[in-house]
C-alpha cells in the first residue's frame, strides 16, 4: 500500500532511495524516516511520526544536481585531460571538488618553496625573572637594536603599569563531522578517512547520533533528554556528578533551532560502550562524550596580567595568565587544554607566565638581550588544516563562529570531504610525510596544466555549492543549476 524510505538521514541516502524507486516504476506514496540516533527509543519514536516523502524533495533536487553536475564535469574533464596529456599512463582525474581541493595543496608547497626568509631581531629584557618584550615587536636593521640595548643596558628598568582582568573562556563548541575530524587528525593522528570510519561503527552500535552533520548545536527539543543522557553516562560519573547535581546549564551557544537544519551536532546517545572496544572507537568516543559533558560545565574563570615597564622612553610588556577556576577544563588533561581551545599546539600555553605582583613605580635592576629570527615560511597542510580550508573556501578563520558563516561557501560536504581527500592519494597526486600532505609531481603538473580557473578555484566551486545549498532551501532551481553547468 505505501513505501517507507528508510534511508540515511541525508542528502546521499535520500538521492540513492529515490533513483531505487524510480528505477522501480514505484507509483505508490512514500513515507520518510527521519531520524538522528539507532537507538530502540529514537525509531520507534521516527516511525510515530513518519514525515511525508515531498517535504524532502528539495533536498532530493539539491542531491540530484550535485550528483548530475559532478558527473557531467568530472566525466568529460576526466577524458579531455586523460587524452591529451596522460600519454597512455592511466587516468588524469578531474572533479568539481578533488581538483580545487588538489589546488589547495599544490598552491602551499608552492608558497613553501619560493619563501625567502628574512631576518628580524627581537628586544627583550629580563626583570625579576619575567621576561619583558619591546613593544616595537621587530627591529629589521640589527644596528638600530643595538643602539636601543646599549642605551638601556646599564639603566634601572621601572614598572608603569600593571593590570589584571578576569574572563570567561566558554565550552567550546559540539562536534560536527569536520570538527572531530580536525581534532582525531590533530590529537591521534587519525586520517579523515578513518575518524568517518570509526564514528560510522559508533552509530551504528547505537552509542553516538548521526555523524555526517555540519552543524555544532542542538535544538531546543533536547534540552530535557541532556539529564538522562549524562546519567546514563556511567563511565565519566565523575565529571557528570557535578553537573548533575544542579539544574542543567542551557546555553544559546549549544542549543539554538536556527542553526539546525536536518540533524544535530555528534553526542552519545547515553548508551555504553562495551567492554572489548577497539581501541580506536574508544578514543573516538571519548572525545565525543568529553566535548559533550564539557558543553554544560560552568565557563573557565582566568586572570590576565599585563604589565608595562620601561627604561627611558623605551617600552617594554610582559603578559600572564593564571587560570583562577578550571570549569569544562578539568575534562581535558593539561597539555590539551590549550590544543583543545585554539587547535594549535601546547607551546602557547607553555609561554604563559606566572606574574609576581609588581608595583607602580618600582625599579631595578634588569638583563636586556637581542634576539636574531628569521621569517617563517607557511606550514604545509595537514589534513586537519586541508579540511577546515575547504570548510571556508580557502580562507584561514579560526574563529568558530566566523567559520560558521563561511561554510555556506565551503567546498564539498562533511559527508564527502575524507572521501576527496582519500581519491588524491588514490590518484596519486599527493602523499603523506609524517603529518603534512605533499603533492606527487603528478599533482603538481596537474594543476599547472589547468587553464581553466575555474576548474580549479576554490572560490568558485564554493559558489557552485551555495547555490547546491540553495536549491535545497528552495531558494534556487535545479534547472538554472544544471544549465550553468552545462555551459
């Protein structure tokens, strides 16, 4: 009498049940299951209220121009650049998101390779065992720093200023796909391949929500599950108590309908995880259910301390921080702590200081010095920085909420991106060394050959996929879509 599409929740599992049907002739209706967890409570729950099949078909449309589209340029690029320049040694792949994403690559060790460092020198001074730096940051002319340092050398130093402020660090942000994956490839060295393998396992063992999501906040229909969700979370009982025991916290920074469109940010689902877990699960998971519990701690309390000194009219600033109340940071062991905040490494943390109190007006005694630098080139892409740059079009933003903004420009989809990444080095057009992502001569070539910008700009394939995110709002027509491909 009817069909029920069971589907993944997504634009690919909608897309696949669709062409089945229609390859099928069905002619009966279609209800749709839609739902974010596999646990026994979320199906039954999905199967009582079944959603009618045309609320979806936009996203059916969105799904079947990006598949239409990939295949219309990809196919016919493949070809063209296989015939007239593979000389009979394989495939010359090209794809609306694997040749931008490979321009990306290519484009940084370019970068890399025709930096020419320069050298600058540093002033700093050294009073009551904190370093102090000059707060004209770089002295390009070496002569014009030692002038300053032998000015200052036999001078008293003098404390002008000294102010303190507290602030609040929030919870950071719930795991979408990308963000987990950024975090397995920065603390476990996971590819985004395989972070995608594992949180798949965890779904389909029931233990956390759908992973394929690009958004990091929750609706405001979960808010009376959380409680639940954390008791049963007897594993972390230790960090949970304390939350528990008060009225859960509710913040617009997690939970906010605007921000959701079909499914919510990676959680547990408060189910346990058995005994024997691979280990890799394990550590999947883990990070998913601290990040979780993390997500309704009070806000981190630190004290900044900036202080301002000089000899003579010469400034210098030194800068400390002291955590006053460790908050969400006590899931997160020291050394993470600062990796988990910024995404970067430890070494930031290390160079925070201790201040001892210093007085308006006190003098003494200090040991100045000069330092000689060099310019650094850019970092090669790791994984973890390939996937947020095609998560903002190229750009680098590493303000969460700003990145945000940008994903309607991204390249690819969260579901997609390990995907791309593993055909590069399928095609051999890029390797690994350690961590960073190099590109083969093949690559390199590749990408030179190319004259079409548009083939191979970021900027202009996250316009194509706006408009793909568009068409699923209704507020673009597939049409339109497939006849700019086309041309």
């Amino acid at each position: 009498t009817q069909v029920i599409n069971c589907g993944d929740a997504g634009i690919a599992g909608e897309l696949i049940q669709r062409w089945v049907l229609a390859k099928a002739s069905n002619n009966k209706p279609v209800k749709r299951l839609w739902i974010s967890s596999l646990t026994d409570e979320a199906i039954q729950e999905g199967f009582g209220k079944l959603k009618d099949s045309k609320e979806y078909d936009l996203l059916y449309a969105a799904g079947n121009a990006r598949a239409i589209g990939d295949w219309l340029l990809g196919m016919n690029a493949s070809r063209l650049y296989t015939v007239k320049y593979a000389n009979g040694k394989g495939v010359l792949s090209i794809g609306r998101v694997q040749t931008p994403t490979l321009a990306l690559i290519v484009n940084r060790y370019h970068e890399i390779q025709n930096f020419k460092p320069e050298t600058y020198w540093e002033l700093k001074t050294t009073y009551r065992a904190v370093i102090f730096n000059s707060t004209k940051r770089k002295f390009t002319v070496k002569e014009d720093a030692n002038k300053i340092l032998e000015e200052i050398r036999n001078k008293l130093f003098e404390i002008i200023s000294s102010t303190k402020k507290n602030a609040n660090e929030s919870p950071l942000p719930l795991f979408d796909l990308t963000s987990l994956q950024v975090e397995c490839n920065k603390k476990l060295n996971f590819s985004a391949e395989d972070t995608l393998k594992y949180v798949q396992k965890l779904y389909e063992q029931k233990l956390v929500t759908y992973p394929r999501v690009d958004t990091t906040y929750l609706p405001d229909n979960m808010y009376p599950k959380i409680k639940g969700i954390l008791e049963d979370m007897t594993p972390y009982a230790q960090f949970t108590k304390a939350i528990l025991d008060k009225p859960i916290r509710k913040s617009k920074k997690v939970f906010d309908d605007k921000k959701i469109t079909d499914h919510h940010a990676i959680i547990p689902t408060g189910i346990l995880p058995p005994s024997g877990m691979y280990l890799p699960e394990k550590q999947v998971y883990d990070l998913i259910a601290r990040r979780f519990i993390a997500a309704f701690y009070p806000d981190c309390v630190v004290s900044n301390t900036t202080v301002l000194g000089a000899v003579d009219e010469h400034e210098f600033t030194a800068t400390g921080k002291v955590i006053l109340e460790e908050g969400w940071r006590v899931l997160f062991p020291k050394k993470d702590a600062q990796a988990n905040a910024t995404g970067e490494t430890d070494a930031k943390e290390d160079e925070e200081q201790l201040m001892p109190v210093f007085e308006k007006g006190e003098k003494g005694e200090h040991s100045p010095d000069l330092l000689e630098k060099q310019t650094q080139p850019p970092k090669m892409h790791t994984e973890a920085s390939l996937l947020r740059a095609m998560e903002t079009a190229g750009k680098q933003v590493d303000d969460p909420e700003l990145r945000d903004l940008m994903k309607e420009n991204g390249i690819g989809r969260p579901s997609t991106r390990a995907n791309i990444i593993e055909t590069l080095f399928k095609r051999n057009y890029i390797v690994r060394q350690k961590k960073n992502l190099v590109p083969t001569i093949t690559g390199i070539q590749l990408i030179k050959t190319i004259n079409n910008e548009l083939l191979k700009s970021v900027e202009l394939t996250g316009i194509w996929e706006k408009k793909l995110r568009q068409i699923e709002k209704g507020e673009y027509d597939a049409h339109l879509f497939m006849a700019e491909m086309k041309q």
